[in-house]
C-alpha cells in the first residue's frame, strides 16, 4: 500500500468575487475532505485550474497547504508537470521546497514527445527532488497516452518514480514497479480490485465517505459503486473543474467561479447538478 493514502482529493481551488485564490475557503475545504475520507490532496493539479495559475500562486498554494494541513499524515501531493521540462523543473524544485510530500508530473501535453524524449523528460524531473513523483497519463487532455511499457520503462530509471495516475479507463492494469491510483471516479472500484493504490478523485469532495466506504468495504464495493454512478456522471457531465465547483458551492462551500478559458455552469447546468445532489440526499445533508 502506496503511503500517500488511498483516497487523495485533487482539490479545487477556491476563488474570490475577483477570481483571486481565496486562502480561508482553501483551508476550509481542506478540513473538510481530511474530515470525510480523504486520506490527502492533490494540489494544483486540474481540477485545481493550474493551468490559470502564475507560477507564485501555484507555489504560494502548495505551501499553504503543507502548512495547515488539517493533521501530520494528510498528505500533500503538488501538480507540478508542464509542457516544457524546465519549467517542470522549476516548478519540482519550488514546491519541494514549499513542503509538498509528493509531486504528480503529468504527461507533456501539446507537443506530443516521442518515447526517448518523455524518458529523458521524467528523469530530469525526478532529479529534481528528493520526493516520489507520480506520473499522470490523461490521453484526453495532453493528446498522447502513455502505454504500460513505456510507463514501466519510466519507472526504472528512477527509484523516486513511484506511481502512476491512470486516466485512461481502457488501460488499467497493474504495472510493475508503480502504484496505479485510479484517475477518473468511475474507475476507482476496478482499481481498487486489481490491487491499485487507490485514487486521485474529484467526487471525494462531495461524496467523500461514500468513496472511503469503496476502500474499506471490499465486500459491499459493486453494490456501493453502482449507487455513486450517478454521481461520477454528473462531475464529468462538463469540463472539470466547472461541476464540481458548481456542486460545492451549493453544498454551501463557497468556492467561487472558474478562471477563463473556462466559463461557469449555467443555469441549466448548475439545476442538472443540483437534480443529483438531492437524489443522492446531499443537499438535504447539507
């Protein structure tokens, strides 16, 4: 079992009227996913809008994190990955340096690397802290998925290349020398049943117990699994982060909007949301 935990909540990042990162509502959140399953988070990845973040604020909300970390095992795990290696450097070292216990370096997207140029992009990275790093291969947002082999080919350079956040659903398996930790809501459950890590999910922030109950109840976890269905459906009905901040600030967390590119859920989108949480008799519990 990987030590990062098995439930890590890739967090949003909490906005003002302004669009600046709202720090109280970060701690916040923090405190509540530590207090409803989550065994850690995943900072400034997508789901954290990272891409709309300057370099200050990114580090700036890495360290903020580790340092109110909601108690001493929550683990913080720092998006760190870029297009360009040394920028991705860059951004290793300095949130190392902020006290990040993990860094997640996703696939150079764009520009599509070829095999020796990702493996000699990772070894860079990994040289550049003292902290495991977690590859993250999401075909869907770089444009190049990363098959299990060359995964594998990745790992063995480096003894700091400890895992791997699949999110790809059609290429789950194990992979030697790697934690796979399920990428995507939906196939945390299948993880979980071939040995996975566990996973990096965007639901837990809603439905964080329920998600826990998918780790310690192996017995109950199809039946539970087909229950939260609706749910996982309904935070990737639109581009992520927009949903599940939509959710949270009618569960009364009081996220914020999104950053341009992205436009927040409209009413349409926000009443399809909201249709689920009292389903699911979230809204109730709130």
């Amino acid at each position: 079992m990987s030590g990062l935990g098995q439930i890590l909540t890739a967090v949003v990042t909490p906005f003002d009227d302004d669009l600046n990162v709202n720090e109280d509502a970060f701690v916040r959140l923090l405190n509540h996913l530590a207090d409803h399953g989550s065994d850690g988070a995943v900072v400034c990845g997508s789901t954290g809008e990272a891409a709309t973040l300057s370099d200050d604020e990114h580090v700036a909300l890495v360290r903020l994190a580790a340092q109110s970390r909601p108690h001493e095992s929550f683990t913080i795990v720092a998006g760190a990955g870029s297009n360009d290696t040394r920028h991705a450097i860059h951004l290793t070292e300095q949130v190392t340096e902020a006290g990040a216990d993990a860094v997640l370096s996703v696939t150079p997207y764009y520009v599509k690397p070829n095999p020796r140029g990702l493996k000699a992009h990772y070894a860079a990275v990994a040289d550049a802290t003292d902290k495991p790093v977690l590859l993250y291969n999401i075909p869907g947002r770089t444009g190049l998925d990363v098959p299990n082999d060359l995964l594998r080919e990745i790992a063995a350079q480096r003894p700091n290349i400890t895992g791997v956040k699949q999110a790809n659903n059609d290429n789950l398996a194990p992979i030697e020398g790697l934690d796979v930790y399920a990428g995507n809501d939906d196939i945390l459950a299948r993880t979980l049943d071939m040995g996975g890590a566990g996973g990096i999910m965007v639901a837990s922030h809603v439905i964080g117990d329920e998600m826990r109950r998918l780790v310690d109840e192996p017995d109950n976890r199809a039946e539970l699994d087909a229950q939260l269905k609706g749910v996982y459906a309904a935070m990737q009905a639109i581009t992520n982060p927009i949903p599940v901040k939509a959710a949270l600030n009618l569960l009364g967390h009081d996220v914020g909007g999104v950053r341009l590119p992205l436009a927040a859920a409209d009413e349409r989108e926000t009443a399809a949301i909201r249709e689920v949480l009292e389903r699911h008799g979230l809204l109730t519990a709130a």
